[in-house]
C-alpha cells in the first residue's frame, strides 16, 4: 500500500508527532510510506531520520490565494504519487487534501484522525465530512461517539487508542528510580512520595488542583510529597500561585525534557489530571512504565485507567477529590498489584503491534 501522512503544524506537533512516526516506522519497509507536512516542523526533522519515509516541504495556508497555489501542488503530488490512501490529522491539511482530490481521476482514500475533543458541527466538518473523508479515527470511544453524532457518522468510524512502543517505556529498576530521583530532587526522606506528569504544564492539564490540594495537607505530610510537572514553563500566574501556596520546594518544573522516562522514573505514580483530553501519551508511557496513574474523569481519560486496578480516577477540577486521594495515598502507597496491572493494561491496549495492527486493517477496509 502506498500511503501519504499529513500533518499542517509549522512547528511543533504535540502528539500528532508521535503519532504519525509510530505509524511511519511499523509500515516503512512493507509498505511505500511518505509525510507531507512543513519543512520547519520537529515532525519532519525526525520523520527524515526515518529509512525509507520520504518527506516532503508541505505548507498548509488558510488564506486563499496562497491555498490555491498549495492545493495545486497537492494534486501534483497525488497524481503523481499514486497514493491509495492518504491519512490526514488536522482541518487545514483534510481540506487542502480534500480540495486536491476534486475530480482526481485516480483520487486517493481519505482517512482523518480526530486527536481531540472539539465539536464537529462547523460548516466546514459538514464540507470535509461529505467531499473529502472516506472513514475516521477517534482515538478514544469519547471522539468517536463525538463523530457518529456528526456529519462523519455517515462512513466507518474506528477507535483506536494510541501506540507506544513498551520496550522502550518500560519498567525502571530500583536503582535508576533510586538514582533519577537523586538527579532531578536531591536527597529525600525515606518515606518519600514522588508523582510526577509529562502531560504539560497549561492550567488546562490540571495539575494546579492537585497543587491546591497538597497544600491543605498538615505539615508532616506535605513535607513527604514532591511534584514533578513536566513540559514547558508554566504561566507566570501559575508560578505565582505556587508560590502564593508555600509548595515552592514540593513541586519542581523540569522543563521540556527530551525524554519522558527521566520524569516517569524518578515517580513512584503519575497523575494526568486534563480539564479536556481526548487520548493521552502521558498516561500512557506512564502505564507502560509501570505507574499507577491518577487521571480526572474528562474525555477519554477514563477509558485508559481503571480505578482501584492500575490507578485511579477522580472528578476534573476538583481540589476536594485530589486532597482525599493525596490523604489515603500516604497513609498507603500503591500496593504492587496495581504497578503490574498498569503494565499490563499498556501491553493490552498501547503496545505499537496492536495500534499497528489495528490501523493498517482499518486502512484496508477503507480501501476495500
């Protein structure tokens, strides 16, 4: 199969990033793979390193004149490459695709990951939804009720839940815990409880209420707790109410780090506590490397965490929850049952093999 990725962000990508490399690295070599998207972009950096996957300089433009030009360029692509199917994940780069396509005489199948929770009802998902998609991905059964609900629910709508690669997010030995905490805390007290979060550091990722929570926590627990925030420097208001709190020496920002296993390692369980989110990576390298996970109850956050059996789920934006949690987790960490049934729920679910496996016979029913 012939396949072309699409993904319009300039810069960085978020997740669309992680998203589509996972896909080109498991089809790169059995099939043809290539990934249009902005030459400035982290996405095309890495894809290039990619053997096999040929990248080329795409640019996505909302206003018109430019739109034309690039839609034309498209075509040329399409007509050209012989694509049987083109995989989109956002709305500028569906609608230059879907524009390109128009009246193609070899066009190409349309399929688009929704990786978040938006409406769908615009005026423009009714024009994609109806000229340029033949079936659609939500990453959590949240999107895809979402979509069925929407002018997508007239062609195949798939769930399937996002892939790492459980090799590499795996388990840490006692000794790089012991020693990644040492490199990002210092010397703490025996009884110390670290929970961490890659998830990103926007009021919207929720970590704040469980700040607000550990700060009504007495004294002798509090001074036992440590945050670990991960992603870009949070707002200043942000930092300033952790000031305002006292929790300065409790939660620490190690900033956007290369590698989320330097965090996840270092915790004894994570926290992604989202006001919205569809799919989450964070909970899921989280639960690959075996942590038991507190998540809020938005989007599709509850799909991915059991509560009580590989972490544990609470209402979002809530401070009251998060500090009854924080007050039973001290009194009694997470038992090993629930750090090998976190493992266990990310080779279930979020092992590459099975987001692999799951995409390509979604692709082939599409194609059919």
């Amino acid at each position: 199969m012939k396949i072309l990725y699409t993904n319009f962000h300039p810069r960085g990508s978020g997740g669309h990033a992680p998203y589509i490399l996972n896909l080109a690295r498991t089809f790169q070599g059995e099939h043809e793979v290539a990934l249009a998207t902005p030459g400035t972009s982290h996405l095309f950096a890495l894809a290039g390193r990619i053997p096999g996957v040929r990248c080329l300089d795409t640019i996505y433009s909302t206003r018109l004149w430019p739109m034309l030009s690039e839609v034309r360029r498209m075509r040329r692509l399409l007509r050209h490459g012989k694509f049987d199917l083109v995989h989109v994940n956002g709305s500028a780069d569906h609608r230059q695709v879907m524009l390109a396509c128009l009246g193609l005489r070899h066009a190409p199948r349309i399929v688009w990951t929704k990786h978040n929770t938006k409406p769908v009802g615009s005026p423009g998902n009714w024009i994609r939804a109806g000229l340029g998609t033949h079936g659609t991905i939500g990453v959590c059964d949240f999107v895809s009720r979402q979509l069925r609900d929407s002018p997508y629910g007239r062609r195949p709508i798939h769930t399937i839940r996002l892939g790492v690669d459980t090799d590499y997010f795996a388990p840490a030995s006692p000794q790089a815990a012991q020693s990644a905490r040492r490199a990002l805390l210092g010397e703490l007290p025996d009884d110390a409880l670290v929970l961490g979060s890659v998830g990103g550091t926007d009021h919207d990722k929720g970590w704040i209420f469980l700040v607000r929570a550990a700060a009504r926590l007495p004294p002798h627990s509090r001074a036992r707790l440590r945050l670990l925030v991960a992603g870009n420097p949070p707002p200043e208001s942000l930092r300033r109410e952790v000031r305002e709190l006292g929790m300065e020496q409790a939660v620490r920002f190690p900033g956007l780090v290369a590698d989320p296993r330097q965090v996840l390692a270092a915790c004894h369980m994570s926290f992604v506590l989202s006001l919205h989110e569809a799919g989450s990576y964070a909970v899921c390298e989280a639960l690959a490397m075996g942590l038991p996970t507190l998540v809020s109850d938005a989007g599709g956050l509850p799909e991915l965490v059991r509560d009580e059996v590989d972490g544990w789920v609470i209402p979002k934006g809530c401070a009251e929850a998060a500090h009854a949690w924080l007050l039973e987790r001290l009194a009694a960490p997470a038992g090993h049952g629930l750090l090998e049934a976190a493992r266990a729920r990310a080779l279930e679910l979020f092992s590459l093999p099975v987001f692999a496996r799951r995409t390509m016979d979604f692709y082939r029913e599409v194609c059919a």
